[in-house]
C-alpha cells in the first residue's frame, strides 16, 4: 500500500513518486507469507519516507508454512494438529461434506474471508492445545462463520 492506495506491483516494478512530497508504504503479506524487512533495514510493516532523488525501496516476506484452503472443500478434509492454514475468502462446506480441524490446529482469516458449513464442522480442540480461528492480522476483522 502507497500512501493509502493498495498497489499489487509485479517482482522488479518501479512506481512514479512525486519529489519532496512526504509517502508512507505499509507491505502487506499474502496469506502463506510474513514481512520481514524493508531494503533500507526497516522491520516495522509501515515505512513513513520522502523521496529527493531515485530510490529503490524493496519489502522482503518470507513463507511461513501455511497451507491457503481453497474457496470449496468437495470432500471430508482434516486440518491437521499443530498446523497452520489460511483462507483469503469465503470457504464453503458443501452439504454432505465434514471440515474437520484436528487440537492445536490455526486458521487465519482476511476480512474478506469467511467460513461456510452446509455440511458439518468438527472442531476437536482441548484446552491444552485448543483450535484457534483469528484474524490474518492481529488487530484486523474477518468475517462470520456460516453455520447451516
């Protein structure tokens, strides 16, 4: 995001800024993804800057292992203990299908994300190692589960 308009620039393109005018850039991570850095050493998501002459400006992410669901699970799928998955919208669970998430098992949702169950959800957390469903961003909404 530059100075509040998200951008999706491709790996290696370059964006007109205006000289001496003051920017922010906020590097968002695509689920699957986490920042890491920016090129100038910067570790915070957001980086206030002026430009005064050409610049390059590069944020770095690094894949954490997440599996991304896909928008329908056609047949019974388990997340499994201990992982890490995440859906970057809606999610449907079609009549005669289980979505089961096994204990210890995340789920991080975008705002834009929602979960849908016309067919049975199995959640089998404990309170030692309970199933936790949370924003993708801490801090961030996400959106309802649908429960048939």
């Amino acid at each position: 995001m530059l100075n509040g308009v998200p951008i999706l620039p491709e790996y290696g393109e370059s964006m007109p800024v205006f000289q001496g005018l003051p920017c922010y850039a906020i590097a968002e991570p695509a689920p699957g993804y986490r920042f890491l850095n920016w090129s100038n050493g910067e570790t915070t998501e957001r980086i206030d800057f002026s430009i005064s002459s050409e610049t390059s400006l590069t944020a770095t992410f690094f894949p954490t292992g997440e599996t991304l669901l896909p928008p329908i699970i056609g047949a019974d799928r388990t997340l499994a203990a201990d992982e890490n998955y995440a859906a970057n919208g809606s999610v449907a669970v079609p009549d005669g299908v289980t979505l089961t998430i096994e204990q210890g098992a995340t789920l991080r949702l975008l705002p834009e994300a929602d979960l849908r169950i016309e067919g049975a959800l199995q959640i089998l957390g404990t309170a030692e190692a309970p199933v936790r469903i949370e924003a993708f961003r801490e801090g961030s909404p996400w959106a309802p589960l649908h429960l048939r």
